[in-house]
C-alpha cells in the first residue's frame, strides 16, 4: 500500500477486535516511521539470550490489540473446540477400542488402555489454530501434540509494547497493554497439576521435557538454563518454598523406571513429563499418569485428537444425535463444514452432492488436508491451485487415505507493517493455546493477501505477531 489508504473494511475488522487496534490503524498516516520494518535481532536488547535469536522466526512489527470482549470470545471458542475434540472417540466411536483404533491407525490393544479411564484431558495442551471471518471465529484445527510454538516471542513482548510513539499514543488514552505469555501459562499448568495430584509432596516438582535422541541438542545448556530459572520463579509464585528443575531427557537412555515411578539416570524423581519434540512416550510410562504416578503431557492419546480429520467428523456428526443442543451449536459456529476424503454422498449447503464431484467443480471453496501432518506439510488449498494440479492431487489423496476436505475459510482484513516501507493487507491465522481447559495466551501468523499458495505457516514463509490484551 503505497497511500496507505485504508478501507471501511479493514477499519471494522480492527475494530472489531478492539478500539485500540482500530486506533493504531487510525493513526498510521501520521507515524510514516512506522511503516518501516524493525530489524529485530540488531534491537534486541540484554534480556534477549543469543540462543533464542536463533530460534526466531521473522516477526511483525506491529501488534495487534484486543479488548476483554474479544478475549472472552477466544477463550470460548479455544476451549469449546478442544474439548470437542477430545471427545471424538467417545462420541464418534461409542468409546469402541476397536473402532477408534482402525480409523486411527492404531493396535487395538493399545487403544483400549489409552481409552480406559481416566482420561487425563485435564492435563491436555493443546494449541487451537482459527481464522477470524467475517462471521466470526472459524476453527482450522486442533494441535493436540504438545509443542508449543511461539513461546519464544516473549523476549520482544516489552520491546513491541513499549515502542517510541506507540506506548505514548494508548497512554493517552489510557490503554495499558498486557501480554499473556503461554509459557508462564504451561508452567503455571504443570506445577498446578502436579500440587493438585499429590506429587509435590516431597517439597519438590520435576519437570522433564521428553524429546527424540536425535533432537537433543534443539535445547541448547543456555536455553536449559532460562527454562530452569523461569520454572523456578512459577514454583516460588505457585507454591512457595516448593521446589524443582527441569531436564531434558529421551527414551530409553535418559530414563529409568522404578517401582512404577519414573526417574533421570541422575536419580531424580520425574513429576511432569512433557512431549517437547517429535517423541512419543511409551505407552508403560503413559500408564503411570493413569495410576497418578506421573504427569504426561500429551503422549500417545494425540494420536486421536491431533488427526485434523476429528474437525471433519465433528462437522459431520453435529446434526446426527451424539451431541446435545449446546454442543450443536458450538460445532456450527466455530467448525467449518469437512469431510473425510472418501468417495461416496455428503450434504453441502443443505444439499446433497457427490463429494468427487463437488470437490471438483468447486475446487475454490475447499482445502485438502492430510489427518496427520505438520508444519504447513501436506496441505492445498483449492483457490490456490490450478485445476489440473487440483484434480491430480485429488486422486492422489482419496487412493492414500487419511485425508480430508474443509471449506476454505478466508480472514478479514488487518493492516500490517510489509516491505522496505508500507503496509499491506494480510491474512491472519490465531494460534490459541488451552492447558486443560484454561485459555494460555496466543500468537498470530501473518502472510500478506495472495502472497504464497493460501497455507499460513511459519515454516512456510508466514511471520508471527503478538497479541497484547487492553
């Protein structure tokens, strides 16, 4: 935008999120210096290690404001989902071992002690990924794999609230910005848990952070140690006098079982064990939550809720008796319409379509998305693609198996900061965090509109925003 000429939409679209968005986008013609990037990495200050300037992705400069009514909005609309789809097997499946294990890919006597009770979804975090549209929150996905991407904004948060101009302009109208961190979040989460079950009743809450032997050195000795200090502070501020630390560790060589307990090779009792990487934990150790034993987020139950198809069936099974009238209603308002990709008849639109057929005369208005994938991986989005690359894909897809179709779901407008000195109109996708039941803070991902092949993804080109609350 070379005028920087902004539209009644894209003015409705920050208001909407708050008065203070919509002011900051008002007062853009009159900051021209904030139409020019800020080069984070040389800004950084003291307080931001070297280590996690190698972790960052590239980074929006402008933030992105909403009010209490927004946030109780996202609250809603996080939760509601996640525990929506941590009911699929249950509500899908009848809770049938057998049944959730076929369509999950997995052993069935595997699936039944992961589905005996208890289920341990209070212990759940999960990151909620939604498009704000034009007829409100529209929910893409449900991340159930317990990584926690975006964390590591939390070193600028006081750079980005406190810029020149910035923080003078919403002083003086009394706005005072707040940045809810996830990471204080999920700490605050484990060491809430562990008191909560009796773990902590030796003075102490160890925390192992359980990864794959070949991704060990992702946490470098400086980042082992912030999270050290930082899990200390939320012992001292969750329960005084209490203590602990934090590991790194993987199966089988960091780890040893003991009298159905879990332990370091130092010797340490684990309380909380945490899924940072791509490892899954044993099924054995699994169990130990099961018995209050051991915190574990998430192990191997995200097999179900982390297959993108959960959305799809959630979508597909809302109108057929297994969720009562409230349930229904959240479904239709925060789920949009999918469907596993299998041949045969649906209803689209109150009328009934063969899928093939639909999925290819209006390739425009749908995404194609593999059940089980990360990191923008695996994902086409139908407006995006030619026709041939389209149909192509579709057959490819549909002889695979495990993949599905979502109606494209398109973001309102927001202003963002873009090139060597402008601003453009950007797509936006929220990614929300729920620890067992409770909102934990969030991040954008931003690309601009028409930019890129539709997927919105930090791994794919995407930058990240903050969300400040006012």
């Amino acid at each position: 935008m070379s005028d920087l000429e902004v539209s009644p939409a894209v003015l409705a679209a920050h208001a909407d999120l708050s008065s203070a968005a919509r002011l900051y986008v008002e007062a853009l013609e009159h900051r021209p210096d904030w139409l020019r990037p800020v080069d984070f990495p040389t800004a950084a200050t003291a307080e931001v290690p070297d280590w996690a300037l190698r972790l960052m992705y590239p980074l929006q400069s402008w933030p992105t404001y909403i009010d209490a009514a927004k946030v109780r909005e996202i609250e809603t609309a996080t939760a509601a989902v996640t525990s929506l789809v941590e009911q699929v097997p249950a509500r899908i499946f009848d809770g049938d071992a057998e049944r959730v294990a076929r369509y999950f890919n997995e052993s069935p006597a595997r699936t039944a002690l992961l589905l005996e009770p208890p289920d341990l979804s209070s212990t759940m975090a999960s990151r909620v990924d939604f498009v704000i549209s034009e007829p409100g929150i529209q929910c893409l996905e449900v991340n159930l794999s317990a990584r926690l991407g975006g964390w590591e904004l939390r070193f600028w948060e006081s750079f980005c609230r406190n810029r020149p101009g910035l923080a003078e302009l919403l002083a003086g109208h009394g706005i005072a910005p707040r940045y809810s961190d996830p990471l204080r979040a999920l700490f605050a989460h484990l060491i809430r848990n562990a008191v909560a079950s009796g773990l902590a009743g030796n003075g102490e809450v160890n925390l192992a952070l359980l990864m794959a032997p070949n991704e060990l050195d992702v946490v470098s000795p400086a980042a082992l140690a912030y999270l050290r200090g930082l899990f200390r502070e939320l012992l001292e501020e969750q329960e005084p006098g209490l203590g602990g630390s934090v590991a790194v560790g993987a199966f089988p060589d960091s780890f040893e079982i003991r009298r159905g307990k879990l332990y370091l090779k130092n010797g340490k009792r684990v309380h909380a064990l945490y899924e940072f990487g791509t490892a899954w934990v044993p099924i054995d150790v699994y169990l130990f939550g099961k018995t209050g034993q051991l915190q574990v987020y998430n192990g191997p139950v995200q097999r179900f809720g982390g297959d993108k198809r959960c959305l799809a069936l959630l979508s597909q099974h809302a109108a057929g008796g297994r969720f009562d009238a409230r349930e229904r209603e959240l479904i239709e308002r925060y789920v949009p319409w999918g469907r596993e990709w299998i041949a045969g008849p649906v209803e689209y639109q109150g009328e009934r379509h063969d899928l093939a057929a639909l999925l290819r005369g209006k390739r425009e208005r749908f995404v194609l998305k593999k059940g089980w994938s990360f990191e923008g991986r695996d994902v086409a989005v139908g407006r995006f693609t030619p026709q041939a690359e389209w149909e192509r894909l579709l057959d490819e897809t549909l002889a695979a198996g495990g993949w599905l179709a979502q109606e494209w779901v398109e973001s309102r407008p927001y202003l963002y900061q873009h090139g060597e000195r402008g601003a453009a109109l950007h797509s936006v996708i929220w990614g929300t965090f729920c620890l067992g039941g409770r909102y934990g803070g969030g991040f954008l991902r931003m690309m601009p509109q028409g930019q890129g092949d539709g997927v919105i993804n930090s791994k794919r080109g995407a930058t990240e925003g903050y969300i400040f609350e006012v």
